[in-house]
C-alpha cells in the first residue's frame, strides 16, 4: 500500500514536470516566433536595418530570450539553446553595423530555431528517459 503511493506520488510530480516544461517552452517558442515574424515584416521593407525601431525590437527580442532562457536550461541541456542567443547578438551587431542581408539571415535562423527547438525540447519519450 505504502509503495503503491509513493509510486503513484512520483508519477504525478514527473507528469507536472514534463507539463510545465512543455507549456514554458511552447509558450517562449511561439512568443519568440510572433516577435521574430514581427520584426522580419518591418525588416523586409525597410532598406536600413540600422534604424532606431528595428534595434530596439532586435534588443527586446534578444532580452525576452535571455530572461527564458535561464528557465528553460532548468528542464532542458543549455548546449542544445546557445544557438539561438548567438543568432540574436549577431542580429543586434548587423543592426548596428547596417548589414541587412546578414542580419536578414540571421533573423530567418532565429525563426528556424523557433520551429526545431519545439521539436528537440518539446514533450517526447526521449525526453522523458
């Protein structure tokens, strides 16, 4: 009797964990995309990545990650993320440097990331073992 509960009390803590990870980074992964999309939208018209708004947004972009990121290498191994903080310090040295075909490649990798980090981090069995 006394086994059976412990059992069971683990089952439901590691159910909660794999269900908080998985809300935590399918949220930060679509609020990171909508922003990346939002930022590609006025990028793409626009012939100077050096402007004011777009480095703000790249900024904001980059700190929204920064404050996640911290949660997310609690659940999930930090060498699988340091891609994506790469990408996006990189976006903010091509805005300030007005590289726009860099910077226009390196926020098209931050958007890729977006899709497949959902994949790698995303609740799976392997993740689970």
């Amino acid at each position: 009797m006394r086994r059976g509960i412990c059992i069971t009390f683990i089952v439901v803590f590691l159910f909660a964990v794999c269900l908080l990870e998985q809300i935590l980074v399918s949220g930060t992964l679509t609020e990171l995309k909508q922003q990346s999309q939002e930022l590609y939208e006025i990028t793409i018209n626009s012939e100077n990545v050096n402007s004011q708004t777009i480095f703000e947004k790249t900024s904001n972009l980059k700190n929204f990650w920064q404050e996640r990121e911290n949660l997310l290498c609690f659940f999930i191994n930090h060498k699988d993320m340091q891609e994506m903080g790469i990408e996006l310090t990189k976006m903010i040295s091509y805005s300030t440097s007005n590289t726009k075909e860099e910077y226009m490649n390196s926020l098209e990798l931050v958007k890729y990331y977006c899709t497949t980090f959902n994949h790698i981090m995303g609740l799976s069995l392997q993740n689970l073992i």
